[in-house]
C-alpha cells in the first residue's frame, strides 16, 4: 500500500513539473511575437501599419496550419509494433504465404 501512495505521489510530482508555468507561457508568447516583428521588418514592413499587422498575422496563421499538419501526421501515424498490445494486426492476416 505504502508503494502504490509512493508511486502516485511521484506521478503527481511528474505530472507538475512538465507543466509550464504562466510566466513561462507569457515569455514564450512575447518572444514570438518579438521575433514575427523582426521578420515582418525583415521583409520591409513599417511597424504600426496595417501591412505590419496583417504580416504578423499571416506568420501566426502559418504557425498554426503547420501545427495543424504536424497534428495530423501524428495522428495517422500507427503505433510502433503494429499496435499498442502484442498479437495485434491492422489486417486479418499479416503474412500472406503463396
């Protein structure tokens, strides 16, 4: 019993630590947004013009199809060793003999 109170003390503990804090998240949101400002720059655009705002945008527009995608593939990836448990298939019979 003192094991199993251990163990999901530790998957708690776990399960904390890979969560990102507020902070971490609004330092993380400020940087893109400071390096999408750069690259509208880059790319000519006047900052606090309409061109500059629709620039930045786009670049957020991009970022989330290309999370989209990303989302996708993973999705429609199969599990590794055909399957989350031993013996399964995707297809009723796996090995052909002719």
């Amino acid at each position: 019993m003192k094991i199993a109170k251990t163990t999901l003390v530790l998957m708690g503990l776990f399960t904390l630590a890979a969560c990102a804090s507020p902070q971490e998240q609004a330092a993380r949101a400020a940087a893109q947004t400071q390096a999408d400002s750069a690259e509208c720059e880059r790319l000519g655009f006047t900052p606090d013009t309409d061109a500059f705002a629709n620039c930045q945008l786009k670049l957020k527009e991009i970022r989330a199809q290309e999370e989209n995608t990303q989302a996708l593939r993973r999705a429609q990836t199969p599990p590794p060793f055909w399957g989350p448990w031993p013996g399964y298939y995707p297809h009723p019979y796996p090995y052909r003999r002719w």
